[in-house]
C-alpha cells in the first residue's frame, strides 16, 4: 500500500473545478442507451464512441478522472494507445469499475445486493498494471414500502467495505457508491432518511474493516424527491437535505465528495451541484462524477455518425464546463441560454 500515491490520487480526482466523467456502463447498459439514438451496440461502437468522449479537445480542463468499464480499459484509441494511457497523457486519471453488478437479496422482493469480490484482489493487481488507479464499487438502494431493510444496508456496507480495503492494499483510491434510486412516489423527507441510514451503515463498515478515510472517495446520490412523487422539491431543498445527510454522516477526513445523476435532468443535475459547492464551511470539496448527465446531449448529437463527432464532442464539453463550474458555485442558468 502506496500511502503517498493514495494522497496523491485522492487529490487529483476532486481538484478545483474537475470532476469525473462515469463511462464504466456495462455492455448491457450501454446497449440501453445506445438504442436510444439507433446505434449498434457493438465492440466497436462502444470504441468508437468512448474514445470520441475521451478524445473532446480541451475536456481535461474539466476531467480529473475517466472511470472505465473493463473492456475500455483494454481498448485502443485511434492513435493506438490504450485507453488508460491515452488518458493519463492528457492529465487524466483513469480509473475502473470493479463490480459485477447486482443480485436479487435473499428473503427480500425488491432489494438488490452488488456482487465482485471473488478474485478481486487478483484483480486490483492487474488493473493497477493496466494504469487505473481509482476504482468503482456501486450499491443499489431502492426505496419502497419497507424496503430498504436492515439486511440489505448491512450487506451492502460490508460488500462496500471489503472492496474498499482490497484497493487501498493495492494502491488503488476506493470510490464508493451506495446508491439511493430515485425511482417512486416517496417524498424528499423520506429520501433524506433513506440516505442517513445508508450512509451510517457505511461508515459503520468502513471502520469495521480499517478503511483509511484519508484515502477514500465517496461518490453520493443526491436527496431528491422519488420520479413519480407529485411534489418535486426544490433545488435549494435538494441541497439543504443531501448536505445536512452528508455533514451527519460523513467523516470530515474524507478528501472528497462526487455524486452520480442518478436520473435527474442534465441541468437539474448541475444546479444541484452549484447549490452545494457554493455552500460555505464544508469540510469536503463536492464536485460531479456523472455518466448520463453529462454524456446524454453529445449521445443524442452523434447517432453513430462519424460526421457528427466534433458537435457531439462541443455538446460534451460545454456540460463538463457547465458542471466545471458548478463544483465551484459558478454556474448560473442564463451560461445554459447562452451557449444554446
Ligand atoms: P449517472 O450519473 O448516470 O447516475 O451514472 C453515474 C454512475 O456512475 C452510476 O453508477
């Protein structure tokens, strides 16, 4: 365990004004979001389409880290360059999605349970041979009626907990993502409630397992009102809610907080953001590591179109600025209407 490389990384991935592009779908996602726009979800589709994103001019302005699915982490860019080191060359640190997605939870209907563990200390190894040198791990929690259970909470945490310390014996930042779904009708209160009991069962765990907060990154679902709930809060109560959450559980020696879009709108997403970094006093910076809110415009642009790449790429862009700034409490709406 590489101690200083851990500051090191840690650092970089929430440095001023970067946050993190999520392109670790699995083919099985990626064919989801392909078939959106027409496209064929192929090898080399999803090449093409990866490296069109990483290849953006000028996005490590905004990019402190790329995290990969397993086979980008294999591919080539068009110079010929493996993907991790085609992006630690532009000052990106590439990382890597280490679960194996998730499983049904035993004796409970609804709740889902990540699976990875097996072998991943063999794993680890190879990865951070490939380059990678932050991992991914996501729990999913769903919200209903009784659920989430105890079970589910504790089982997820452990699974979170016993990955985390795999990657930081092999010097690999551990980002950890326990995420709460938006899907249903509960309200934001709820959501809140929700979040705090997650995030105990975490860091319960995490000291359970002697997982060193110096080097752990915790990637959050933000404390919004369920998708088909009639009353949506607010931005300022999403960001009231999700930091109250954050500052009751987490500890102040995290070296930072990223949060996923989980489904929220590209700018709802951001302007959530922005609410929070501009908040004063936080103990942690907050910045964005999202895969749809900042891949979902330059998707719909490209279609599988070579002809249509460098649009794409603008469209990718100006969300990664947007949310560049917004991890400072720097965007404002009318930056939207000006690029449109
Ligand atoms: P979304 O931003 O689309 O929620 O994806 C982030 C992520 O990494 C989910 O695991």
């Amino acid at each position: 365990m590489d101690q200083q490389l851990l500051s090191k990384t840690a650092a970089a991935m929430v440095a001023k004004g970067k946050g993190i592009l999520a392109a670790d779908e699995s083919s099985g996602t990626c064919e989801k979001r392909f078939k959106t726009v027409g496209v064929e979800c192929n090898e080399e589709n999803r090449r093409v389409y990866r490296g069109l994103l990483f290849g953006t001019p000028g996005i490590e302005q905004y990019l402190s880290g790329v995290i990969l699915f397993d086979e980008t982490a294999r591919q080539k860019s068009n110079d010929g360059l493996a993907f991790p080191q085609y992006l630690a060359k532009k000052g990106i640190l590439p990382g890597i999605k280490v679960d194996k997605g998730v499983i049904d939870v035993p004796f409970s209907a609804g709740e889902k349970l990540t699976e990875g563990l097996d072998g991943l200390q063999k794993r680890m190894k190879e990865y951070f041979d490939l380059g990678c040198r932050f991992a991914k791990w996501r729990a999913v929690i769903t919200i209903g009626k009784d659920i989430p259970t105890h079970t589910c909470l504790y089982a997820n945490a452990h699974a979170l907990a016993r990955y985390a310390a795999i990657c930081q014996e092999a010097s690999i930042v551990p980002m950890i993502e326990p995420e709460v779904l938006l899907d249903g009708v509960h309200t934001a209160e709820r959501s809140e409630e929700v979040h705090e009991a997650t995030l105990r069962a975490t860091y319960a765990a995490m000291a359970a397992y002697n997982v060193s907060l110096e080097h752990l990154i915790l990637k959050t679902s933000m404390v919004v009102s369920g998708k088909d709930n009639p009353r949506q809060a607010g931005v300022d109560e999403v960001a009231e809610r999700t930091v109250r959450v954050l500052k009751r559980t987490v500890p102040a020696a995290l070296p930072g907080i990223v949060f996923l879009s989980g489904g929220q709108s590209d700018e709802a997403a951001t302007a959530h953001l922005n609410a929070m970094a501009a908040m004063k006093g936080l103990p942690w910076p907050l910045t964005f590591s999202y895969s749809r809110a900042l891949q979902n415009p330059a998707l719909k642009i490209w279609r599988g179109q070579a002809g249509n790449a460098a649009s794409a790429q603008k469209a990718f862009h100006h969300r990664a600025q947007m949310n560049g700034l917004a991890s400072q409490g720097k965007w404002r709406a009318d930056l939207e209407k000006q690029a449109a």
